[in-house]
C-alpha cells in the first residue's frame, strides 16, 4: 500500500520543492530536505518563500550537526521574517538560532535573539508561540548557569500549559525544564561547584514529583512518556540518585531497542546508562553499552555535547580497566571533536555582529 508521502509527492509539481523539502523532513531525511529547500530558495524569489525555505533549510542542517550553517540561514530566515511580515516564523527562527548559538557556546549572543523572539510571541495572535520563546529563552539562561532566570520562565511555561489543560503541552513544559536542570547540572559539576551544584538540585526537587505523577498518567502518548522519563532519569543521574534514574534509565532504554526510534534517541539511551554504570564504578559494563555508537558513523549527528559525553566515559572506562591504548585513541577522538567545535565556534563568530546590550531578567 501507498503511504500518504509518496501519494503526496506524486501530486507536486516540478517548483514544489519547499513542500518536498519539508515532507523530508517530517521522515528524517536530512540530506533530501537540505537539497530540496537550497532548490526551492532559487525558485521562490518572486512568491516571496525565502523565509520559510530558509527556516527549512536550517532545520535540516542542524540534524546533520553543520551549526554554523544552520545559524546562519535560520538568522537570514529571521531578518527576512520580522516586521510583521511574518512573525510567527520570525520567532521559529530565531529560537533555532539561539539553539543552535548556545550549542557552540555563544550564549551572550543566543540571547538578545531568544528574548526578539520572546518579546515577539508577547502578541495576542501569537499567544500559541508563547511556550516555545519561554522555553528558548530559559534554556539560554540555564547555558549560562543562571538559575533564577530559567526556573522563572520555565514556571511561566508550566502555568500557561496548565491553562490550555492539555497533558501533551504540560509534558513539553516539564521536559524543557528537566533539561535545564541537566545542563545547569553538568556546567556546575564541570567546574567544580559542589555547592551551585546542591542550590540546583534542591531547586529540582519542587518538580520531581509532579514529573513522576505525569509519567503515570495514562492519557500521555507513548513517545511523550518516554521522552519524560529519559530526562527525569538523566536529572536524577547527575543529581546523584541512581537508584531511582537506573529504573527509569534501564525502562527508556529497553523502549529505544523494542521500538523503531531514531538513532538519536538510541544513542541518548545508551549513553545515559552507560553514564549511570561509570559513576557506579562499573567501566565494563559502560563500555558494553557505548560499543555500537563509538563504531558508528553516524555518531556526530547525535549533537556535540552527547558525543563528546560519550567519547569521555569511554576513555575514562578504558583508563580503569588500565587499557592504555584504547583509552589513548578515545583521547585523540575527544582532541579532535573539541579542535572542530572550537573551529565552528570561530567561523560562526564571524557571522555575528556583536551582542547587543542585553537586559538581565524577565
């Protein structure tokens, strides 16, 4: 039988590369969606699409881990978009900029574009936008280590998903915040503030049991449960209470290798047990499940920070059990990862202008 795509692409015309790029989209195909929307940006100039096809194109090159590229045509995307020509996409744009800004570590500039699209989604007819530019921009926040501006957006988040009275949006709600919460987590840890460290995860602990209670929750699709209990998991992995994250680590990660996930979703799943087993001290049984994703080429598009995560518990696993030369390869490939982020980091600093002066809350 047919599938509604192909049936689809059947229809389109010889000029619909815009709806091919985005119908590639929609079934992960990268590499089509970015061919397809560079096409549809020679074609459209005079039905005035660029923005869009721009914002396509963007889209599909954040999947395939070009950063640089993908803030540039998402900021081109958002200059084309403002003034009321498009506001809707201009905030679509301009949060995937700053996603991808903070992702290269370019906070100070993600920001004055997550609090444009904030400010933007302020609008009555955009009301819908709202979460989505709450959620950039304490994510943006929560980059920076700042923990009282992230929780306050994120609360703004919840309230208004809580107004709507729908489980779907209050599950993204309570999913952006758990990632803050890891992010904020990890720089912390990072740097060696034990104290930080303990304000974040006692903050954490005023949501915890309302994120345990929507995973019980029956109305919730399977997928939004999982992505729900991935992140609880992953908090309570980095706040230090691994009896309860290996429950919900080991529940996520039999559901990647039962279900037709993305490679992403498999590799987060891994890696987090994996991360799980070398905090316990257990580099064997780490390295077991980090196997399939270092031999893999498609490890790069899982994002930079959980490839580099899992290049570093593989050699630091490697360096316990005193496999000296395994664990010098896994140092080569993590020198090598940060040499070629450093070089996007640069090449995206020349695309910028210089951070705006900024204001310091909402």
């Amino acid at each position: 039988m047919q599938n509604t795509s192909d049936s689809l692409l059947l229809t389109l015309g010889p000029g619909d590369s815009l709806t091919r790029a985005q119908l590639a989209l929609d079934e992960h195909r990268w590499s089509d969606a970015i061919t397809q929307a560079r096409q549809a940006i020679t074609v459209s100039q005079a039905e005035g699409k660029q923005p869009l096809a721009y914002l396509v194109l963007a889209r599909g090159l954040w999947h395939v881990g070009d950063l640089v590229e993908c803030c540039r045509y998402a900021l081109r995307s958002e200059a084309l978009a403002t003034n009321g020509i498009d506001d809707a996409g201009a905030i679509n744009a301009a949060t995937l900029a700053a996603f991808g800004l903070t992702e290269l570590n370019l906070e100070l500039h993600a920001l004055p574009l997550a609090q444009r699209a904030l400010a933007t989604a302020q609008k009555q007819e955009l009301y819908q936008q709202l979460p989505q530019a709450l959620s950039c921009a304490a994510h943006v926040y929560a980059r920076m280590s700042d923990l009282d501006n992230s929780d306050a957006l994120h609360m703004r988040a919840l309230s208004l998903a809580r107004e709507t009275k729908s489980w779907p949006a209050l599950q993204m709600a309570y999913d952006n915040l758990l990632v803050s919460f890891v992010i904020m987590l990890r720089n912390l840890e990072q740097r060696g503030d034990m104290h930080g460290k303990q304000v974040v995860v006692d903050r954490s602990r005023l949501y915890t049991s309302h994120v345990r209670s929507l995973l019980g929750n029956l109305e919730l699709e399977e997928w939004r449960r999982g992505s729900l209990m991935h992140n609880l998991g992953e908090l309570l992995l980095v706040s230090g209470e691994l009896d309860e994250a290996q429950l919900l680590l080991q529940e996520d990660l039999d559901r990647t290798r039962d279900m037709a996930q993305g490679y992403s979703d498999a590799l987060a799943a891994q890696t987090a047990m994996a991360e799980l087993h070398h905090r316990r001290g257990e580099p064997e049984a780490a390295l077991t499940l980090l196997g399939e994703s270092l031999t893999s080429s498609s490890l790069g598009e899982a994002g930079y920070r959980r490839q580099l995560l899992c290049l570093q518990i593989a050699e630091s696993s490697y360096q316990k059990l005193g496999r000296a030369l395994e664990a010098k390869i896994m140092a080569g490939r993590i020198q090598n990862t940060l040499q070629l982020h450093e070089q996007m980091r640069g090449f995206a600093m020349q695309i910028l202008p210089r951070p705006t002066e900024i204001s310091q809350s909402f």
